[in-house]
C-alpha cells in the first residue's frame, strides 16, 4: 500500500520527537492536507503509543509506521500496535527480511548501489536515500539508471517545500520530510501551515 500512497501525496510525514498526546491532533492536521504516509521515528517519546493512536485513528486509508528501526523485536512491536510501514536509516538485509515477512513494508536507508540492490534483494518495498545531502541529483540519476524501473526512491534529509523538485527531475518519486515539516515542540498551528506549503507545493509551477 506504500506505493499506492506516495503516488496519491509523495511525501512521508516524519514526527521524529512526536509525543502521544500530540499524535491524534497531528495526525489530522496532516491527513486533512493530503499525506498518507506517517512515521514516528523510534526515538521519539514512547514512540509505539503514538503509532497505535495513528494506526487506529488513519490507519485504514494511510501508511503509518516507524522509522529508524534497528532489530526485529521493534519491528514486531510496530506491527502488534499496527503499524505497516518500518523505515530504517541503514541497510540490513536479515531486519528488511523480517519487516517483509511479518506484513511491516520496509523502507531501509541506502547510500550506495550495492546497498540499493542488497536491499531490494531482502524485500525492501522503497528505498531511502540518505542522507539526501550527500547524495545530490546527479547521484540518484546515476543510481536510477541501474535500478530496476519500478523501484521507488525516496530521498530523505534536506527535502522542504521549495527543495524536493530537482530530485523528481531525476527520477524520485517520493520524500521524506522531517524538521521542514516537524520538530519537536512545534505547535499544531505552525505544523498546518508547513503541510499546508508542502501541498501548495505539488501544483506550483505546474
């Protein structure tokens, strides 16, 4: 469903620092501006109450999940709260392998076309380029022309309102977006409104 999502609003919500009682609220604010994909980074406070509370509450029509995912007993754990979707900053074939075999669609952090290929290998169902700082357009081309066609890249680290265009020239299809869209303690108000730019984005200049 990741990819059904992102071709609907190509842009991953990351709340890295997202609190429960702000999950619910966040939440709406981002679905109402069309995201339909979220993820609470496991280092946030209680990370697992804050994906529950998404899961239950837009779980049906987005992907929700966690991100910077490193053993497999927190992938079970994202899954028995509802989850469905485990980014990672890093590759690892065995962690991919089991998010794919428990229903958890694995999104892992590549940096190198070796990466990339090792991560397909394992089930991965996206990749992330990351950091996208180090890895500027004409790398992605690069990588984009040895990859199979079908496979989604999704850079991360850097991609704002104004930022993520380049990238899609060279084949990205999708972005994680983290403090241009959210940091922690940001307020509900400045959150609608940097969605809100992330979706004007889509049609500016079109």
């Amino acid at each position: 469903m990741l990819k059904q999502h992102l071709s609907q609003f190509p842009f991953i919500a990351i709340l890295r620092g997202i609190t429960p009682d702000e999950a619910l609220e966040a939440g709406t604010i981002l679905t109402s501006a069309g995201f339909k994909a979220i993820e609470v980074p496991m280092n946030s406070p209680d990370p697992l109450s804050s994906i529950e509370i998404l899961s239950e509450a837009f779980g049906k029509s987005c992907s929700i999940g966690a991100g910077t995912i490193r053993t497999t007993e927190q992938a079970d754990a994202i899954r028995k709260v509802g989850g469905t979707l485990g980014v990672m900053a890093h590759t690892n074939p065995a962690l991919i392998a089991h998010c794919a075999s428990i229903g958890l669609e694995a999104c892992p952090g590549v940096g190198t076309v070796s990466e990339a290929f090792a991560a397909l290998d394992a089930g991965a169902c996206a990749l992330k380029l990351f950091p996208a700082e180090m890895m500027p357009p004409a790398v992605v081309k690069a990588m984009r022309a040895v990859l199979p066609e079908e496979t989604l890249l999704v850079p991360v680290g850097g991609m704002g309102p104004e930022t993520w265009q380049p990238y899609e020239k060279v084949g990205a299809r999708a972005y994680g977006t983290g403090s241009s869209l959210y940091k922690a303690g940001m307020s509900m108000e400045t959150l609608e409104k940097n969605a809100a730019a992330f979706a004007a984005s889509l049609t500016e200049g079109v």
